[in-house]
C-alpha cells in the first residue's frame, strides 16, 4: 500500500477514475472542495465549490456533475471551476448530498442524507441530463455506496446505519425492482461507506470506524481484507493504468487523535480489474 495524495481532508470521499482525463477525482465534502490527482505525473489541483459537495462526477464532454448541499449542479470545468448552473435544486433545511454514482446510461443516482443523520431523512434520486429527477428510495438515513454489477442488473446499495449492503435487482428500465441483503457488517467491523464493482462482480466496501477495505463476491462471502493505517476510509475505486490500482479516501472529522495519513488518498496498486464507469450524460 502507498499513499497517493497526502492530505488532511476532514471528510475526504467520492474517488472516482476520469478515463478520458486519466485522474482521480475525488472531494473534501466538509471543506466544500473537488480535487485532482494524475499518477502519471503526481500532479493535483484543488477547486472550490459552491456549498459542501457529496460527490464530484465526470461529464461526457468534460466538466462535472456535482452534488451540493441543496441538489445537483454542473461545472463546465474542473481546472478553474468554470461556469456553474443548478441541474436539479432542492432545498431541505438540514438536509445535504452525499455519494453518487453514474449509471451504465448515463444518469446521476445520487443521494441525500441529514446532517444530524436522522432516521429516513435522506432520498436516493435518478436524474438525467436534462434534469429529470425520480425519486427511487425514500427515508433513507445516509446514502452511500452505489455501485452496478458488470452486467447491469444489479445495483449495490449502502444505507450506512443498516450495515448491510443491498442488491437492487433492476428491471428492463434501469429502475429498482426487488431488494434484498447482500451482507450485513457485524458491529465490530465498523459501518460501510462507499463502494465499488470489479470486473468480477466483486464488490469492495470501506469500512468507516473499521480500518479496512472488505471484497465480497456476489455471493456475499468474504474473500479478501485490506487493512489500513486511518481508521476512517470512505470510499475506493480502481484506476490507474489498466484500472488495476484501487484508490481509498478517508477522513478525519470527528477524531480526536487521527492518524498521520487520516484525510490522506491511499492506494493499493494491482489490487484487482476495475470496470470503466460512464461519465455522466448532461
């Protein structure tokens, strides 16, 4: 294991591979900034956002999707920022994005959840490019891992306080059909963030509190545990040459002695085929 970008992001999530651009971005969701981060030539960049950002998205053509505090917005670049317009807005006092991800086709799932985390006060939505929002799941607590099976059937989800990560067997509209437990993370593990899907249909979760980065096969049985030095990761996603690296965010809100590397990027290279995810169609 390595360390790709040093930082100390008080809620650092969300990485996610550009494979036009070949760089990770990734966002600071408490400090309201996206971030870069090339390992080809170890360059970042840091771009200020307009409220605090649950997830940061690259668009077909270049540019961001980008889930704030009250909806979805869209940056026409990430160097600069760029011009900015709302997508989708919808203000809930309290309320905030958390994770998203882009589906096979295009369209932004993204979720909300409270800032006290209250029971059922969050939403998981669809939104398409031209701002069409559905509602999927309602009274959620904290939307997090999203992620679709190679063959686009299945949808992983994480509702974090439930410690069970779902599958939503979707029908022929994309939409969630029936539902049910992949795994359900016992007490001392931790609480699973984000997620992601391998080319095996693997699923790889981080466990926040936990230290560690569990992979289930898509029969939920437990095959491989990277352990960590920050006891917070959020989230992974494989990138890099091949998508053959998986990249880890963590955070340090809420700890009172963090690790060094807490708020760090880490990175585990050959750690397993990722898949390459759409950028989102908007």
């Amino acid at each position: 294991m390595d360390m790709a970008v040093h930082a100390q992001a008080a809620l650092g999530e969300g990485p996610t591979w550009d494979f036009a651009a070949q760089r990770l971005i990734w966002v600071d969701i408490l400090s309201s900034r996206v971030h870069t981060y090339d390992p080809s030539t170890g360059h970042s960049s840091v771009m200020a956002t307009e409220q605090h950002v649950g997830a940061a998205k690259p668009r077909a053509g270049g540019g961001l999707v980008v889930n704030l505090r009250d909806g979805v917005g869209l940056y026409d670049s990430v160097a600069d920022g760029g011009a900015f317009r709302w997508l989708h807005r919808e203000v809930v006092p309290g309320r905030r994005g958390n994770d998203a991800a882009v589906a096979p086709d295009g369209a932004l799932w993204a979720g909300t959840m409270r800032y006290d985390e209250g029971t059922g006060g969050g939403n998981l939505i669809r939104l398409t490019g031209d701002g069409a929002a559905t509602e999927l799941l309602g009274e959620v607590s904290v939307s997090n891992g999203l992620g679709w099976s190679p063959d686009g059937r299945s949808l992983y989800y994480i509702d974090t306080p439930t410690r069970r990560i779902d599958v939503l067997d979707l029908r022929d509209d994309q939409l969630p059909g029936s539902r049910r437990p992949l795994v359900t993370i016992e007490e001392e593990a931790g609480y699973p963030d984000g997620l992601t899907v391998d080319a095996e249909g693997c699923v790889w979760v981080a466990l926040w509190d936990g230290a560690a980065v569990r992979r289930y096969t898509p029969s939920g049985i437990l095959d491989r545990v990277i352990e960590l030095p920050v006891r917070r990761p959020t989230a992974c996603a494989f990138g890099g040459p091949g998508l053959r690296d998986l990249y880890i965010t963590s955070a340090r809100t809420g700890l009172g002695a963090p690790h060094p590397l807490s708020g760090s990027v880490l990175v585990v290279p050959d750690a397993g085929q990722g898949v390459a995810q759409a950028a989102f169609a908007g």
